[in-house]
C-alpha cells in the first residue's frame, strides 16, 4: 500500500499535467483555424493566377545588329592609333543577329498585347508563346518610347484576355502579383505590396508616373503584368532599381497604358497635349522670391513664341498650382498631365502672378512630334535628331541601374528604325561618350559638333554598350 505522502505528489503531478495540456489543447483550436484561413487565403491567390496567368505571354525577338569589324577610317588616319593596326587584314563589316526575350499580357481578344517599347522596338522577328504552349508569330503595332510601351498582334482563335483595372484606385500598402517569364523561367508569379505611387525623377522615360512595388521584378519580367487581388492588371512591369532585385521595382499604371494603347491601335503613334513651357520645380527659395505662398507648383521659365501657352495668356514667371483641378507637385508630374490631356481641350488652372493667384483656361494644343521638352524642338535645338536618336544626360540612378557607374555620357532613349544611327548599330540604353574624341557632357555638346560637322561631314562616336565601348562613324544626312 502507498503512503499517503506517495499518493498525494501523485495526485498533485496528475492536476499539473492536466493544467498543462488543457490550454495546448486550445492553442490547437486557435492554430486550426488559422491553418483554415491561411489555406483559403492560398487558394484565393491561385484563383487569381488562373485567372490571369492565361493572358501572359513569353516575348521572342531577334534583332539585326550592325557591327564594324574594321576601325573607323578616323583612327587609322591617326598617327598613333595607326601603328596598332598595321598588317591586320580585317573582314568587312555587317549585322548580327541579337536574340532577347521578355514577357507581355493579352488585353483583347482580337490579339492585342501590352508590353515594353524597349523590348520590341527594333525587332525584325518577334514570336510570341503562349501558356498553352502555341507559339505563334507577332506583328509590331506601334511603340512609344515615351513611356516605354508598345503593343503587338497576334492572330488566333481561342485568346485569353486579361481584365483592366484602374490603376487610380490602387492605394498604397495593396497586396499586388508580378506575372511573367524571368530569366526564362515561363509563368513566374511573385508577391508583394504597393510601395508608393507617382514615382517620378527615376530615369526612365519621358513620362513617368510609376507604381513602386516589391513584388519581385527580375529580367525577363519586362512587359508583364502587376495584377491586384481582384485579378485585374494594374500595371505593366518595366524596371528595377539598382543593377539587382533589391526589392524595388517599377511599374507602368494600366491607366496610362490604356491611353497609349488606344492610340497605338487606331493611329500607329500617340497623341500629346502640348503647351509650348518650359518649367522648373518650385522651391522655398522661388516662393519667397516671387512672394507666393505655394509650397508645391511649377515655375514658368519661358513661354514659347506662338505656342498654345502664350495664345492662353501665359507668361514667364507665373506658378502653376493645379491643373484641372488636381494638384500640380512637380514638372514631371506636371509634364504628364499636360501630355494626357487631349488636344482642343480646355483645361481650368490655378496659378500665382506677381504674387497674386488667379485662374485661368489653358487651351491645349497637339505635342509636336515626340518630345523631351516643354519646349516645340527648332532646327537649333535638335539637330542629332537627324541621325535618327534621342539624347539625355544621364543620371546617377540611371547609371546605377544600366552598369555605367562612374561614367560620364549621354544617355540614348530612343533609336528610330533606319535611321542613320539605327544602321550603326546604336541601341536604346547605349551611352555615348565622346564625339570625334570630344567628351559628351551635355546636350548641347553634341549639337555642337553635328553642326560644325554639317551635311556629310564624319561624326565618330565612341559608343557604350553594356561592359563594351566601341567606335562608330555616322555621316550627316
């Protein structure tokens, strides 16, 4: 028989142990339906990809490259570099063949897909694959680089398209998915949040109004779609900050994609409101200068000549602080919503003169051809248009970004086909460092030497692309 003592510890090592696992025995409960409502929240996720997942496309295109297998005549006339190539029998030069790949999403059940100018702009052959596994070929309807857009056409029975939604209602802190093909890896789904909206100043494009994700967005997402919770596109995927996924990455609101896409189709080119300004942001500093009390705007620096801004009043030196009724923050933002705007209107603004506000009606006129200022381009201002390339300095972001840090240049945003720079194998994204030995620091330092060149002179440009810099020789038309 046990002692009482014995039977007692027991007793009370019994209720101890019973404490113990009822509350795990609750605990379980609580994780059970956790582990439901996790799993329902799961498979709303994949319903949502099945959904769209349909309308993502992987993106072939093969372009022709111009190379220069000799050196420019312009360095075997030079008694330096000439001592380097003597006795070297070099082949004549040609075009090679260049093999890239992206992603886009069907948006019409006729054929029509969104995706990246920069991916399909100068392509001689673009195939498209389909989720199903088709492959089939694609036809370039129009591009803008602009904005980084582009659509292309496919013809098939059987498409599906994915639903748009309106990027204006997106709200920050939005669960978003990025859909596409990185690295080739087809149908590659990642998750994240909306990190900001209106990202502007980031070097991109002309036009830039971006949704800022961490959604994984890697090479070979370019193009496809950032999709919400309703299944719906929100944005079209278009670049990364930094040279690596570090979590931020950029993305196209589907709102001025359906603009530019409207356009692309019925017309061939995109439309631009145009005022004919050039502006700057405003400053503390400017707003006390002018004696306005407006923290944000944009300051007129010049009004053009016959321009829809000097025909509706305006002048240098007035600030601008909202624009059709929305608030006017910076001249990026401020760019966009001038070129959003569809030529005739008549658009209400708010602005500050001599240090009184006052409101006005701005008529709108049409953008002169693609633009990278406020400004209608004269003959004195563009004349590296005619090689057929458009120009900016480059930005430290954009240096980081493209591999050209610690390099000083001009940044090349746009190459039309068969132009003269187009035949010498200059890429969008490419730098230009020199000009006939000449650093290329600004804008203006290549106008400078087209023009001392004139019609027919040999301008050779010493040409960045990627970890290669190379020589090429463009005559002026």
């Amino acid at each position: 028989m046990k002692s009482p003592r014995i039977i007692s510890a027991f007793s009370l090592l019994s209720v101890f142990l019973l404490l113990a696992v009822l509350p795990g025995l609750g605990l379980s409960q609580d994780v059970n339906r956790d582990i439901e409502a996790m799993n329902r929240e799961s498979k709303a996720r994949a319903a949502i990809v099945k959904r769209v997942s349909g309308a993502v496309v992987n993106i072939q295109v093969e372009q022709a490259i111009a190379t220069q297998a000799a050196p420019p005549q312009e360095l075997l006339q030079d008694d330096f570099f000439r001592q380097f190539f003597r006795g070297i029998p070099f082949p004549q030069g040609g075009k090679r063949s260049q093999t890239a790949s992206g992603s886009g999403v069907i948006v019409d059940a006729k054929g029509y897909i969104l995706t990246n100018s920069h991916m399909v702009a100068n392509a001689s052959k673009i195939t498209v694959k389909l989720k199903d596994g088709r492959t089939l070929p694609a036809k370039l309807v129009g591009t803008d680089p602009s904005t980084d857009l582009a659509v292309i056409k496919i013809d098939s029975a059987q498409l599906h398209a994915a639903s748009l939604g309106d990027s204006d209602d997106l709200e920050v802190g939005e669960s978003v998915m990025a859909i596409g093909n990185p690295f080739g890896f087809d149908q590659t789904i990642t998750m994240g949040i909306v990190s900001a909206k209106g990202r502007s100043g980031i070097g991109v494009t002309d036009y830039e109004d971006f949704i800022q994700t961490d959604a994984s967005i890697n090479p070979g997402n370019s193009g496809g779609p950032l999709v919400n919770l309703k299944g719906e596109v929100v944005g079209i995927n278009t670049a990364i900050f930094g040279e690596r996924n570090l979590g931020i990455g950029f993305s196209i609101p589907v709102n001025m994609a359906k603009q530019v896409m409207e356009d692309l189709i019925q017309k061939g080119h995109v439309t631009r409101g145009f005022l004919g300004i050039a502006i700057q942001d405003m400053t503390p500093d400017l707003s006390e200068a002018l004696g306005i009390r407006a923290s944000q705007g944009v300051v007129i620096g010049q009004v053009g000549d016959d321009t829809p801004a000097s025909r509706s009043g305006l002048k240098d030196g007035d600030v601008i602080t909202q624009y059709n009724r929305k608030p006017v923050k910076d001249a990026q933002s401020f760019r966009y919503l001038v070129a959003s705007t569809a030529p005739g209107t008549k658009v209400p603004v708010e602005l500050w003169r001599d240090g009184k506000r006052m409101d006005m009606e701005l008529a709108i006129g049409k953008q002169p051809g693609q633009m990278t200022s406020g400004l209608a381009p004269s003959p004195a201002d563009s004349p590296h248009e005619l090689l057929g390339l458009r120009v900016t300095v480059m930005k430290p972001t954009e240096a980081r970004s493209l591999g050209y840090a610690g390099l000083k240049g001009l940044l090349v945003s746009a190459v039309m086909p068969n132009s003269p720079a187009d035949q010498a194998g200059i890429n969008p994204r490419s730098l230009l460092l020199e000009a006939n030995r000449r650093p290329l620091a600004q804008v203006a330092d290549l106008r400078r030497e087209v023009e001392r060149l004139g019609h027919g002179g040999k301008l050779m440009l010493r040409v960045r692309s990627g970890d290669t810099a190379r020589f090429v020789v463009i005559t002026i038309p």
